[in-house]
C-alpha cells in the first residue's frame, strides 16, 4: 500500500531533538499510526508559527506531508498544553516519567493503538488536575504494562500456579510476577513484597480509574509499590529510566 503524500494525525509529542541549524526531530505517540519519528522543519526559528505546538507533553494534531527520509510537520494545532506540566516541576517530573515510559517501551511500527494513546492522554490530564499525581502514575504504569504484553501475574504463583494466599509473598521479574514462599525462599534476584502492597497492586490491575481511586495505600505501602513496579521496568528495559532521578531530585 502506497503511503499518502499527506495525512492527519493526533499526538502526544514525547521528546524532541535539534537537527540541523534550524530543525527538530519529533518523537510522537498518535493515536492513529502508533510511535513516529517526524521533522519540524524551522522549528528553532524566533518566528517559527510550529514552536509553541511541539513542546514536550503537548497533545497536538499535525498534518504531516511525505518526506525523503521522516514525514514533514507542515501543519500544527494544540488540542491541549497541559500547562500546569510545565508550571510546577514536581508535575514536570512526573509527565516525564510518564512519556520516558512509553518511549522507551515502543518502537516505530504504524500500528495503531488507541488504548494506549487514550491511557496516555488520560494520565496527563490526571496528573495536571490532581493534587497528587501519584495513584495517576501508578494506574498508568500497571495497565501501560498490560496493555504492552507484560501484564505480571499476581493472582496465582508464576512458578507452581497455586493461588496466592494472604501471607507476605516474592516477586520474580523473570518469571513475571509473584512467587508463592515456597517457590519463592532462597532465590537470586527475587524480592520480597508485602500482602499489603500486593493486595493494591491487584486492586490496581483489575479496576478502571474510578475504582482505583478508592485506594488508600498508607506511605510506606506507596514506597514498596512504587519501588517494585520500578525494578520490574528496569528489568524488562535492561537499563533505568532517566526522569526517577529528576523525581527524587525535585523531592530533596
């Protein structure tokens, strides 16, 4: 099938990159063609009518035309800033971790996907609205991981499929999700998690965002569950994400 010579899509702009004097290389999640890697030709430009549209977390749509190598950004319009993302940088911190997430996880492949681009959207609006964006980030990241193919067992023991009981359990990323005590005791590279932190890990997986929200995980639950769910993505990345740093930074 021949690529149209022009072609309209919707977006969230995960990052982007100068190329040449006056150029930008943007990297998009759209809700029509997946992941895409388009330029914005004089982008840099003081006068340039594209700028304000292309900042990093800003859900846009664009009329890209064919180019030689990546398709040309010769339209763009804001659906929405986001702007508190940009105002406040504990929110900033939190939205780049978000589109990191979603970056580093997919590659260019035309393929359309409009759970995860509604999953992203959604999470932006969360975290701009809310006060704090932490069950936002953790919603994402539990269903981001479904909705890519990682979705981590949690019910039954990924090794010997015996339900889970009400007791402190492992987790084993390699086999993807949690160990019973006795599959579990002894083993290299699993972690101990707590009944407490597993029960809103399941609560979190199994419910929309409304049911989620009923959640009240206690401070010290919300530090295992988040420190979990990111040793799980290191693992699977085989490399940390840049944006926990700036998170644990803005913190201090």
């Amino acid at each position: 099938m021949t690529e149209p010579r022009s072609y309209r899509v919707e977006a969230v702009v995960l990052r982007h990159n100068d190329w040449g004097e006056a150029d930008r290389i943007l990297a998009l999640y759209t809700r029509e063609r997946g992941k895409l890697r388009v330029v914005a030709k004089g982008a840099r430009r003081i006068k340039s009518r594209k700028a304000g549209h292309i900042e990093p977390f800003t859900r846009v749509t664009l009329q890209l035309a064919r180019g030689r190598d990546l398709p040309i950004v010769t339209q763009a319009e804001t659906v929405d800033a986001y702007l508190p993302l940009r105002d406040e940088l504990a929110k900033t911190g939190q939205a780049a971790y978000v589109v990191e997430l979603l970056d580093r996880f997919t590659y260019e492949d035309a393929s359309e996907n409009h759970a995860i681009f509604r999953l992203l959207t959604e999470t932006l609006g969360r975290i701009t609205f809310e006060p704090d964006p932490w069950l936002a980030v953790r919603f994402y990241e539990v269903h981001l991981l479904g909705l890519l193919g990682f979705r981590p067992r949690l019910f039954e023991c990924a090794n010997c499929g015996e339900a889970v009981q009400a007791v402190a359990q492992f987790f084993s990323a390699l086999a993807g999700g949690v160990l019973c005590p006795k599959c579990g005791a002894g083993l290299p590279g699993v972690w101990p998690v707590s009944m407490e932190a597993l029960k809103f890990f399941r609560h979190f997986q199994r419910s929309d965002y409304a049911g989620a929200q009923r959640a009240r995980p206690a401070p010290e639950v919300r530090e295992e569950l988040e420190g979990l769910v990111q040793r799980y993505v290191t693992y699977l990345l085989e490399r940390e994400l840049n944006s926990p740093d700036f998170i644990k930074q803005i913190k201090r």
